[in-house]
C-alpha cells in the first residue's frame, strides 16, 4: 500500500456539481487501484470563507503528520492562502483549480481582485498545481503576471473523463416522430427536449436561457432544468422570468436530482443547452457528447475548446440575441440537426477513443510518479494493440491525431 494522502474540499463531498463530481471519479479510481485517499468536507462559508471555514482547515491540515500528501481543492485553498501558508512547509500540498475564483460571476471589481490576490497567494505556498483545462492553465499564468504575484509550483492539466455511455434515442438519425393532436385529429411533430444541466448560479446563466426561450415559437420545443439551487436570489430571479413570459408549461427547473433521474433526461433530450458565462472545462459538454446530444453553449472560458467543431453551436456568452438564433435554428431546421449529429457521430469517434474510462487514467496520472512518453502507430485498425502498446489499458490508440504522444503519468509528489 502506498502513502496515503487527504484530499480536502469545501462543503459536502457528495454535492452533485461538474467539480465535486469530477473529485469523487477521482477519488474511486484511486481506490480501485489500492490506493489510500481520506475525503474531508470542511465546514463553514466559501469561497468567502469566515472564521468556520479558517478553523476547519487549519484543524484539518494540524491532523496530517509531517510530509503528508494533501490536495486542497481551490475554492477553500484559494480562499484561505494564510491558513495553507502555516502548513506548508511541513506538508507536501496540492492545488486542485477548475477556475479561478475571482472569475466567477456576478463579482464586483473589488471583490473580484480579492479573489484573485488571495488564490494566487494561496498558490505561492503549494508544491504543484492541478488544472482542470488547458483554458485554466493559461489564464492563471496570466493572472499571475496581472497582479504581478507569481507563483513557482508547476501546473499540470488533468482534463475531466467520460465513461461511455448509451446514446439518446431522440438524438439518433430517424424519421420525425409524429404524434396525434386530439383537438383535430392531424398528425404534429414531436416537441424538441432540450436539456440544460447546471446549478442555479448566475455564471451558468439561466437567465439568459430562459429570455431566449421567450422569442422561439411554443408549441415546437420544451426544456428540462436541472441543477441545484445554489443561489436563492438567482433562483428566484429565473423563475420569474419564467412566469412574466408565460413559459411556465415549456420550461421547468427540476431542481438537484440524483443519477439515474439525469440518465432519464438524457436519454429523453434532443440536446444540452449550457448559457454559462464561463466555464473552467464544462463537463456537461462532454457528457451529453457521451450521449449523443448535440451542443448549443457560449464561448465562455473553456467552453471555446471542450465543445469539438461541429459537435454544436456556440454563441458568445450573454448574447440572447444570438442565443435565441441559435435555438430557433435547431428547433425549427432538420437539416441543421442532421449536419450537428453527423458532426456530433464524428466527434464521438474520437471520445470512444481517447476518452472512455479516462477517470482511472487520470486517477494513476494523479497518484503516480513518473513521465512516460509512447508513440503510437500512425495508422492501426487494431484498438485492443494500440491500449497493450500504450499500456493504456481502456483510453484507445489516438489515431484521430496520428502519431501523437501519449502521456501516461507525470512526477507528483516526488519531486
């Protein structure tokens, strides 16, 4: 059995959100593989933390022995930076950022560029720093020169996975399905679902949606909400827009639902619809790729890159304008929703390669210590050759990027 090692987030570790979810994949393949990992939720306010929060992690970290190996997800890292300072120098620590918390939205200037100063501090005190995004990785080097407050642990990108998955039959090539209007017995077109999964944050931008929603003509389309109730007013404020534009019987927030209920979802959607103002990866994207579905979303933060070209419509965030194009195309255009799903079959040729089972992947990319490097074949029919060649066990050969190396683990905690 290897040394064991603590990771420690903010709040419940079973919350149903892209992050605490990616967490716990984590968490599973490590122990799949013997590995020991203690899971702590710190109680108190975050990321605003108050004096709960700053005594919950200091007493959490004064428990560790000496040299113990600890990850510290960013929203209580970041956000108490004097409290992992106290302990750094005896404790092997990790940063875990899926985006800056000074990014997040609705945040006045000033609030704004304390979230930022604090995380970075928070960072000058860890020994390495783990992304979940290429995007992420960039913009907090940059916040780092911005604020002139650099940092030297290095940063490695461990993107999020995504378990295969069974596709949604509405989101299959077929003919339209035509249902009998009772009123006068002519055959209607079966409304279009779309699915929205995110919390009620004003970053996932709901409100965005649902204005939107209010200029594409009813009676062709209804939408699923899912997602905790994170923030009350936010909350309140979607819902009222729901009620003034009359939308009451299209669009429903369902709330947070356990997994089997958003598998139903899935499984009954046409497609995802994520307004998020910005995203540090988006897993949901992904996810509803695994499914099928094509993908409207925003160019918000990562989104630009998670979403694959021709998998999906982007618009930039906050535009209803250009939102409310974007729905009303795929609402009203087959040939549109025939071209996103050719795209979208492409695109998971190259998830059913490079994706599937990728959680315990990067789970041992975590946990293990060293830098491999294989190149594969440039050009193989053989999938079950390419994973004993890479050692890869279940992540595939790659051959949508022909000869490209393949990284199977990366020094972490001997450095």
């Amino acid at each position: 059995m290897s040394q064991p090692f603590t990771l420690i987030v903010a709040g419940d570790p079973d919350q149903r959100t892209g992050g605490y979810i990616y967490d716990a994949h984590i968490v599973a393949a490590l122990r799949e593989r013997g590995l020991s990992i203690n899971v702590v939720g710190l109680a108190g306010r975050f990321p605003d933390a108050d004096d709960e929060a700053a005594q919950a992690l200091a007493n959490t970290l004064s428990a560790l022995q000496d040299h113990a190996q600890v990850i510290i997800d960013g929203l209580a890292m970041g956000a108490l930076p004097d409290v992992v300072a106290n302990h750094a120098e005896r404790l092997d620590i990790t940063a875990l950022l899926h985006h800056p918390l000074g990014d997040e939205q609705g945040l006045n200037e000033i609030d704004q560029q304390r979230f930022h100063r604090s995380e970075l501090c928070g960072l000058a005190h860890v020994n390495r720093v783990i992304v979940t995004s290429r995007f992420t990785e960039r913009r907090v080097k940059a916040l780092a020169e911005q604020y002139e407050l650099p940092f030297s642990a290095p940063i490695t990108v461990v993107e999020p996975g995504v378990e295969r998955a069974p596709i949604s039959p509405a989101a299959q090539p077929s003919e339209p399905i035509r249902l009998l209007c009772v009123a006068t017995l002519t055959p209607r077109s079966e409304p279009i679902r779309l699915l929205c999964v995110a919390t009620l944050t004003p970053r996932k931008g709901q409100d965005i949606l649902v204005q939107a929603l209010a200029n594409v003509e009813r009676g062709h389309w209804r939408c699923d909400c899912f997602g905790g109730a994170r923030d009350v007013a936010f909350t309140n404020r979607v819902q009222t827009l729901i009620d003034s534009h009359q939308l009451g019987d299209r669009v429903t927030l369902h709330g947070e639902c356990d997994a089997a209920t958003l598998e139903a979802a899935y499984q009954n959607a046409h497609a995802l619809v994520l307004p998020s103002w910005y995203e540090g990866y988006g897993m949901v994207v992904t996810e509803a790729l695994a499914h099928g579905l094509p993908v409207i979303t925003t160019t918000g933060g990562a989104l630009r890159d998670t979403l694959p070209k021709g998998a999906g419509i982007s618009v930039a965030p906050g535009d209803v304008k250009a939102l409310t194009s974007a729905l009303v195309a795929f609402c009203h255009d087959e040939t549109l929703r025939t071209e996103l799903r050719a795209g979208r079959r492409a695109t998971m040729r190259h998830y059913a390669l490079n994706y599937v089972q990728v959680p315990p992947l990067r789970a041992t990319v975590w946990a293990t210590g060293r830098l491999q490097e294989r190149r594969l074949p440039r050009r193989c029919s053989n999938l079950r050759h390419c994973r004993r060649e890479a050692n890869l066990q279940r992540i595939g050969c790659r051959c949508v990027k022909a000869s490209m190396p393949v990284r199977v683990a990366k020094r972490w905690w001997m450095r």
